[in-house]
C-alpha cells in the first residue's frame, strides 16, 4: 500500500494532475439523519466544566474517552457516580495532534469524545498562535500575517476533524475573565467573576450545534441551540445526563446516517484502485465526510478521510 510519503514523491515527478473533488453540484431533496452531538461548554476557572462535561459525555455514551490537556483533571473524577472512562493525556497541543487523537478514538470505537480542554489547542503550548508565531519567525520574516498561511489551514483542519467525528464530541473551552461590578443581596455592589467568550479562535462557537456557558456559581446557560428542547434553558448545578438525555432525543430524531468506517474500510481496502478511490471521493464528498479523522495505515500518522483517498489514488495513478 502506498504511503503518503511515497505520494509526495511521484507528485514530483508526475505533472499536477488532481481528478479527485470534482463534486456535482445538483440538488436533492433534504432528508433529516440521525447525528451525534457537537457540544461545547466555556466558563472560568472553577465554573464545573470538566465534572459537567463528564456527565454529559457518559449520558450519551458510557464507552466514552477524554482527551485531557489540563494535567490530569478529568481523572480526579473517575469512578465517582459510576462514570469511569479511558483517556489520553497530552503536553503538546499542536492542532495536529488532536487531530491524531480524534483519528485513534475512532479507530478504537469510541462513541464519545471529551476534549478537556479546546483551549490549549488554540493558546497552549504548541497550539495554533505558536505555530503562526514560529512559522512567521521561520519563514516570513516575522511577518505574522505570513506567519496565517501555515496556522490558519491547520485551525481549520483541526475544526473539521472535531465536527467529523463519528461518534459525540462535547469540548470544554476556557472562558476570558471580566469583573463586572453587581448588587449583591445587601444591595452593596461588589465584584463578580464573569466569563465573556471561549478562549479559542473568535467565532469557533458557531460550529457547535450546542454552547453552553456556566458560572462560577455553577450555573449553566445554554447561548446557542439547535435542539429547540435546549434553546435559552437556565439550569442550576446541572445534571450532565439529563441534559444528554434530552440532546439524544433531537439527535436520534431521524433516518439511520451512513457510517463513515465503510468508506475508510473501502479507502484502505488492499484490492482498491485509482478509478475505485476516485469514484469513492465522490461519493464521500457528496456526504460531506471529507474531514473524518483516521490514521493511515501505512504510517500510522493521523489524516482526513477525504485527503487519505486523494492521496492515495494519486500514488496509484503514477503507479
């Protein structure tokens, strides 16, 4: 089987030929599909993201993992209420690497996913800003406008891996701090904590179907909604399950979806060919599953569906 490694080489003695995306653009009727969750949850410090983000993950599949940036956090809460989960610690948060993580959870089965925290992805050691940082320094002159054209592709990459992912994903995000000043019940005003937006790239919330943003007095308030069941709820010390209980009733509302592992199974396939794996982008694109993370067989390095076909076909079409 033909690696990526070896692709890039025959595209450079092969002439730039690309007949892999070339989608159809006709219309057809909208159907609704059974799907899973795309939940995020940001607060400050101290608000119950992790525990919160726990329940939930457990209520909607109880064979769930975590990936965990936050030293072990999620760990603290293992076995407590019954909630136990495998997970996966990182110190590196280069976007790729999540990307890697989601692909290996998928391989492994996981029906649900907690990213504990998207943050450090985006701030973190490693994350998006060093690599616009290192990339503008390296190869742009310190031009950090230069420095987009290598971290901007990468966000986007990651995002999409996050949103193809075939099981749940619930991601915590860390909130920026304010202090407004508020009346207490003395009528004395006084300082309060608040959180103002996710500590990740500005508008990634809108890629969510559920944001929720909780307090320091663990508060939950759903902002953004598109399960009419959820949509402006004010829940007190929230219970994650319930809230995952009513999620699956809107998701599983819906004709049964294709499963992404039979397009990778025929991708990967020993017996595949150029004009199968081109026929085979069509019809993945046509589903929009281009970006579901996998590892690729030959280098066990992590990738996109849709980006292990083109390059697998083009290994085969110089072959």
């Amino acid at each position: 089987m033909a690696s990526i490694s070896d692709a890039v080489n025959n595209r450079r003695q092969q002439p730039a030929v690309d007949d892999f995306g070339n989608a159809d653009f006709s219309f057809a009727p909208a159907t609704r599909e059974k799907a899973k969750a795309r939940l995020a949850l940001m607060g400050v410090s101290g608000s119950g993201k992790t525990w919160t983000g726990l329940r939930i993950a457990h209520g909607l599949d109880t064979r769930f993992a975590v990936i965990d940036t936050e030293r072990g956090a999620a760990s603290k809460y293992a076995g407590i209420n019954g909630i136990s989960f495998d997970t996966l610690q990182l110190t590196s948060f280069d976007p790729r690497n999540l990307i890697k993580a989601l692909a290996a959870a998928a391989a492994a089965g996981y029906g649900a996913v907690l990213v504990d925290s998207l943050s450090h992805f985006w701030s973190g050691t490693d994350g998006t800003l060093e690599q616009v940082d290192k990339a503008a320094k390296e190869r742009y002159g310190k031009n950090t406008f230069g420095g987009w054209k290598e971290g901007t592709p990468l966000q986007n990459s990651m995002v999409d891996a996050l949103l193809s992912y075939p099981g749940h994903i619930v991601a915590t995000m860390r909130a920026h701090t304010e202090w407004s000043l508020e009346r207490n019940g003395n009528g004395s005003l006084e300082p309060k904590r608040i959180g103002t937006r996710p500590e990740q790239r500005r508008g990634v919330e809108y890629e969510f179907d559920v944001v929720a943003q909780m307090d320091v007095n663990n508060t939950l308030s759903v902002i953004k909604s598109r399960c009419p069941a959820l949509h402006g709820q004010v829940v007190e010390q929230p219970d994650g399950q319930q809230l995952a209980a009513t999620l699956l009733d809107w998701l599983n509302d819906g004709a049964a979806p294709v499963d992404p592992s039979t397009y990778i199974d025929r991708a990967t396939a020993a017996d595949a060919t150029y004009d199968g794996l081109r026929a085979l982008y069509g019809e993945v694109e046509s589903r929009g599953l281009q970006a579901t993370p996998m590892l690729d067989p030959a280098t066990g390095d992590g990738t996109s569906l849709g980006d292990y076909i083109r390059t697998r076909g083009t290994a085969l079409r110089a072959q």
